[in-house]
C-alpha cells in the first residue's frame, strides 16, 4: 500500500531487494564497529552482497533477505551495547532479537552467543532487575504480531497448510512442519568435498 508500483507481486520482490540493500549497509556498520577500517569493511560488505546464494533470494520475493537484516541490526546493536553500555541500546537489542522471532525461528541459533556476550561484557546487568524487566518487555511485544495470524485465518496459508486451530496456530509459530530437518534428511541429499568447495567458491568469490 506505501508503494504504489505496479502489482503486490513485483512489490515484495523490491521489498526483497530493498532489506538486501539495508543488510548489506548494516554489515558495513556492523564491521566498522568491529574496528576494522573502512575499506575492509566495504569490501566485505560487497563481497557478501555479490554472493550467489545472498543475490539469488535478495531479487525475489523471499523471507531471506530480512532474515539477514534482523540478523545485522541484532549483532550491530550488541556491538552498540558494548561499547556504550547504555540501556537504550539494551533495549532496542531486545526488542530487534524479539522482532526476529516473529520472522524465522533459525534466528534462535544466535541468541544464547547474543545473550553470553552480553553477560560478559557487563555482568552487573544480572543485579538491574528494573533494566532486565523492561528488556524482556521489549523482546515479547512484537510477539503480539502472532495475532494477527487467527484474526486472518480464515485467509489461510499460501501452500494451504496453515489451520485456524490453537494446535495449528501452535504448530505455525513454532515452524513444526520443518522440525524435520533437524531430525532427519528428508530429501536425501549427499554432496561430496568437491561440491562444498564450489558452493564455497560461489558464496565468497575469489575477491573474498
């Protein structure tokens, strides 16, 4: 609705391409804050932009590239945090790693480094009880977006598999449906060393 241009599919396309382009900046900034120069920091950033897979879901309607985008504002906040350590960038840190659960749960994997990280830069933060209750605060607020899943329901999913129940409201938000592929191989796929060297070589380019 913000973007009047041409149909709904081209514009969650450009969506794509435009939280690609923002990850890319924030990776930038993210590098900055790491201390690495300027210049190093720009060439990792492009490099990671022209990467064939990152390139590949950044020009089509894909949920990826915001992925990496709530991935490189989380890890630019943390950076943020402890270099100023103060509690606004604490709490925009919650509330963006509580975004991120709203979107994929493989963003999960990164939470408990975000959370020992942070342990170890200030531990006194365990004793601030008011600053830790309205971090939580922030992390679970936009949880609330789930609501807009039954409100809608009765639209149902675009592969049909979304069901207006509590166990399949349960099932969406917890992603049960690909649990699969932790557990076990469903599409029985085996690559050999040459394969990943390849798949290596596509994602960094030989700049990298």
């Amino acid at each position: 609705l913000l973007v009047p241009l041409n149909d709904p599919a081209f514009r969650l396309n450009l969506l794509s391409a435009i939280n690609g382009a923002l990850a890319v900046g924030l990776l930038y900034l993210v590098a900055r804050q790491l201390a690495v120069s300027r210049l190093a920091a720009l060439v990792a950033a492009l490099i990671f932009s022209v990467g064939q897979t990152f390139w590949s879901q950044a020009v089509i309607a894909e949920s990826y590239t915001t992925q990496m985008l709530l991935v490189a504002a989380i890890l630019w906040f943390t950076l943020r945090y402890a270099t100023r350590k103060t509690q606004n960038d604490l709490y925009l840190l919650a509330f963006t790693m509580g975004l991120g659960l709203t979107h994929h749960r493989l963003i999960l994997l990164l939470y408990p480094a975000i959370a020992i990280y942070v342990l170890l830069i200030n531990r006194s933060i365990l004793r601030d009880f008011k600053t830790l209750a309205r971090a939580a605060l922030l992390f679970l607020a936009p949880l609330v977006l789930y609501l807009y899943l039954p409100l809608r329901g009765n639209v149902g999913s675009a592969d049909g598999t979304y069901e207006n129940t509590f166990l399949g409201f349960i099932a969406w938000i917890l992603a049960q449906q690909y649990t699969v592929f932790l557990t076990s191989n469903p599409l029985a796929v085996q690559h050999d060393a040459v394969y990943y060297w390849g798949l290596f070589q596509n994602q960094f380019t030989l700049a990298g």
